[in-house]
C-alpha cells in the first residue's frame, strides 16, 4: 500500500495507457492488478478517482451506470505544460521556481567555454 | 506649516527620491554586489522598505501640511499607497500559492522520487532541467532524466547544492516580495530592474554554497550543459550584466 500520490501516480498511468478510452472502476481495478500487480479496493480507488476529478485531471461519465472516467489530457500534455512552466521566459518567470540556469548567451557561453579550456 | 513640520517633510521627500532612483540605480551598475551578493540583497530589502516608507510618509507630511485641520483627511494619500502595496502584495503571495500548488500536484502524477536523493523527483523530459519548487518542508528539487544522463557524479552534486540553497535560504520570499513590488509598480522602472537584480543576486548565493562543496569548474561545466541559448528577454540591460556576473565570478 503506497501512499497516496503513489496511488494517484497508479491510477493515472492507467488512464494515460487507455489514450481516449473511458473505463469503469472496475477496468481500472483489472489494469492495476494485472499490469501493476496492485490490488485496490474498490471504495479506496473510488476515493482516488474522486480526488484526481476534483484536481481537475480525470473527468468523468455519469450518464449511464457503471460510471466511466478518462484523463483530461494525456500524459505528454501535462509533462509539456510542466515544462512549459520551467522554460518559461523570464519575462512572465514566475517565482514559483527557480532554476539553475536559463538561457545564457553565445558570448557568456564563449567566455565560460574558454575559461574552461584554459584551465585544463 | 512650522519651519520644523517644512524641514520634516522636505527631508523625507528626499529620502523617498533618493531611494526610488540613483540609489538604486547605483547599486545595479556598481561590480561589488558579484563579490558579495548576501550584502547587495540585504542592502536591495533595506531600499525597497526604507522606499516604501519614505513614500508614505512623505504622503503623509505632504497631506497634513496641506489640510493641517483634517488630519484624517491628509492620511488619505498615505493610507491609500499603504493599503495598495499591501493588496498588491497578498495578490502575488495567493497566486504565488495557488501557482505552487498546482505545479506540485502535477509533479506527484508526472515524476517518480529519485532512488537515493531526499525530496528529489526525477521528471521523464529529454530536456536537460533541474529547479527547486519551494518552500520549507515542502520543497522538492526536481531533475529531469535528461540531465541524469547528461551530467556526471561531481556536476549532479553541484547542480543539487545549488538547488537546495535556494530551498533553505528561503529565496522564493525575496523573489515573490520584490515580484510583488513590480507588479504594484509597473511603470517604475527601477520595481523591474531591482526584481531582475534581485533573481541573478540570488542565484549567486546559490552558486556559493554548491562551491563550497565543488570545484569552480565543475559548476561551470553544469552550467554550460544544462543551460539553452538566451531568449530575447535575457538581453535587457541590467540584467545582463548581473547575469554575466555570475559566470565571471567563478575563477579557475
């Protein structure tokens, strides 16, 4: 039993490998045990898809029962939204982060390259 | 109005012009602050309170001397300027949290903690990146697998230094303060180029302690693999050079 975010991470993978398809609680509850080895219980996935559709990443289908749930967006998308965020310009860099270095000019790149040629 | 209440608010009046242009301005040009950026950044808080103030309280003495028989009415301006800092202030901190919060949530889903370093993930991007997101306890230092693969043992190690000073010097309430400072100000120039000031000072102090555990120019060499090229937005002017201090100052 991991914790939460390790469950949250679980489920989602799920979702993400199931690209457009929405699945019931019960087909994500197959997923994790075949493909993760995870058992789950019913209500604590329940929990979890209530949570991640709360965080706005799943959303769900309650037309017609069982209830299915898709991702929001796909993997690739949200990693590319989080890199977004970090290689941001440093005009609209928010403070949230901070990074080792951002972008360095030619010349700056130059005088780093040489110093370090003459030191070896 | 007393010749003492004239000398009062002369003074501060002064003291509010002074702060708001050629010091600071002075501080930005000036080469010392690469040689001790701890001070520079105390002396950049010292100038964005003392300003601060000095602007009210300039209001303040300007208003009561103004309309010495309605003493509420003259705090008006004051109170006014005093009230907008603060609303500008606690919009940047919410935003600042919500930003936070959000960006973590995303990490938990999108990134796997790394196998050996605490309150390190490790994020799936071919992008060489490494950042801290604040603050406290809370923190975490994040990596991407493409700077794994391209940094070796003794540049991760200073890539993490650096990264972790942010985290425990607590940099990120200087940097949301003086965001919040611009935000409230955006036609002062000086608001701009004192928060630009204050992010490459900033990453300085970062910079010093990951060389207290590694060589100058294993630092250097992180730098030049992790970073890309300027975008259009590095080149503005005091930034630039304060930027370029912070590749200057390493000496091998």
């Amino acid at each position: 039993m991991g914790s939460l975010g390790e469950l949250e991470r679980s489920v989602m993978d799920v979702l993400w490998d199931a690209d457009e398809v929405a699945l019931t609680a019960y087909d994500v509850q197959e997923h994790l045990e075949r493909e993760q080895g995870r058992q789950l219980a019913a209500t604590t996935l329940l929990t979890v898809l209530s949570r991640l559709e709360k965080k706005g990443f799943v959303a769900s289908d309650r037309s017609a029962r069982p209830h299915r749930y898709r991702a929001t967006a796909s993997r690739v998308d949200h990693v590319a939204e989080l890199m977004h965020e970090v290689l941001g310009d440093a005009g609209d860099r928010s403070a949230v982060l901070a990074r080792f270095v951002g972008g360095v000019s030619a010349e700056d790149a130059e005088v780093l390259r040489r110093l370090l040629a003459g030191a070896a | 109005m007393t010749l003492a209440e004239l000398a009062a608010a002369s003074a501060l009046i002064l003291v509010a012009v002074l702060l708001a242009w050629p010091v600071p301005i002075l501080l930005s040009r000036a080469a010392w602050p690469a040689r001790a950026p701890g001070w520079a950044l105390l002396l950049w808080q010292l100038i964005a309170v003392a300003g601060g103030f000095s602007m009210i309280g300039a209001l303040w003495l300007v208003g009561l001397a103004l309309l010495p028989q309605w003493p509420l009415l003259a705090a008006l301006p004051a109170a006014a300027l005093a009230a907008y800092l603060l609303v500008h202030l606690g919009i940047t901190i919410v935003q600042f949290e919500r930003q936070r919060r959000r960006h973590l949530a995303l990490l938990q889903l999108l990134s796997a903690p790394h196998p050996t370093h605490a309150r390190t993930r490790v994020l799936d991007d071919a992008a060489p990146v490494a950042y801290c997101l604040p603050r406290g306890i809370g923190s975490v230092t994040v990596l991407s697998q493409g700077l794994l693969d391209g940094l070796d043992q003794d540049e991760l190690a200073a890539v993490i230094a650096h990264e972790r000073a942010h985290v425990e010097q607590r940099h990120e309430v200087l940097l949301v303060a003086f965001k919040a400072w611009r935000d409230a100000l955006p036609w002062f120039p000086i608001a701009a180029r004192a928060e630009s000031e204050v992010a490459a000072l900033v990453e300085m102090r970062a910079d010093d302690s990951a060389r207290r555990t590694t060589r100058d120019e294993v630092l250097a060499r992180a730098i030049l693999r992790v970073a890309g090229p300027a975008g259009p937005a590095e080149h503005a002017s005091s930034r630039r050079d304060r930027h370029r201090d912070r590749f200057l100052r390493l000496s091998f």
